[in-house]
C-alpha cells in the first residue's frame, strides 16, 4: 500500500509540474499557413517561450507568436521596436533610417504596404513611429502574410511567447 501512495505521489507530481510548465513557462505550438516560409511551413512545429520576455525585451528579429486582434494566435517576426520609425522604401524596410539587414529572408523579397490598408498611414513612404509598448511585425513570406501592415501595431501584452526552436518538419 505504501508503494502505491508514492508512485501515486510521484505519478501526481509530474502531471502538476508538466501542467506548469505548459501553461507559465513554454509549449510546443503547431503552425499553420506560410506566413513564415521558409523559415517554417505549415504543419511545423515551434517550442516557444512564455518566460523569455521576464529577463529580456523583446529585441528586433525575435520571431513571436501573438494574438491578433480578433484573438487569432498569429507568428511573425519584430521589426519595430517602441519608438523607432518604420518606413517602406523601394520594397526595402528601413528602420530609423537605416535599411534593415534581413538575411532572414529569400533573396529578392521585396516588401510593400499590404493591399488591405494600414493604420495611421496607407502609404508607409512616410515614416511612422511605433507607438509605446506596441511593436510592428512582418512575417518572412511578404507577399502571402497578415502582419502589421494589415493590422497594425501589436501591443506588448498581446505576445504570447517567443520561438525557441523549430521541432520536427
């Protein structure tokens, strides 16, 4: 009977500790559609990281995943730190104006205000500047992605976790 209670202690133990991890510290997330490609495809999986952002900010070129608004989680990386202004030129991102180096991406991309419209500026010539404690996103696959040029800043609170690291596919 003994026996039994320990392993039940023991069997309790790593289901509350596996439960804690999942839910405060990270979690593997399946990603779907290509908003990332070729950094990852639909139906990869990402372990991502709800505590990094406890001992860190968020730095330009981390790849989060986030809710949108509308509560969809979406994944895109950070180009736009609070305060810094933004500006599509050319097909190229400049960032307090300096081209941003994105060896990130597939040669010749090419980046361009989205169709669907972009708040407060539809042109993205002008420079815009990203608001406190909000940041703005671009996904790798340009020309097939939501990210901030549709639907605008995302604020801090909104960033659910950090990608780690791609697991599988």
């Amino acid at each position: 009977m003994k026996i039994i209670f320990k392993i039940f202690l023991w069997i309790a133990l790593i289901i509350v500790s596996l439960i804690l991890i999942y839910r405060f510290i990270g979690q593997p997330q399946q990603i779907w559609g290509n908003s990332m490609s070729p950094f990852l495809s639909s139906g990869s999986f990402v372990l991502s990281s709800k505590i990094t952002y406890i001992f860190r900010a968020p730095q330009r070129g981390d790849v989060v995943t986030f809710l949108a608004p509308g509560g969809t989680l979406f994944i895109s990386r950070i180009i736009g730190l609070p305060g810094d202004k933004i500006q599509l030129i050319n097909g190229k991102v400049s960032v307090n104006g300096t081209e941003l180096y994105e060896p990130y991406l597939p040669p010749g991309t090419k980046t361009f205000p989205s169709d669907s419209g972009y708040s407060p500026s539809t042109d993205l010539k002008s420079a815009i500047i990203v608001p406190e404690n909000h940041f703005f996103m671009l996904s790798d696959n340009r020309e097939h992605a939501n990210d901030s040029r549709s639907m605008g800043y995302i604020q801090r609170k909104s960033i659910y976790g950090v990608v780690l690291t791609k697991v599988g596919r």
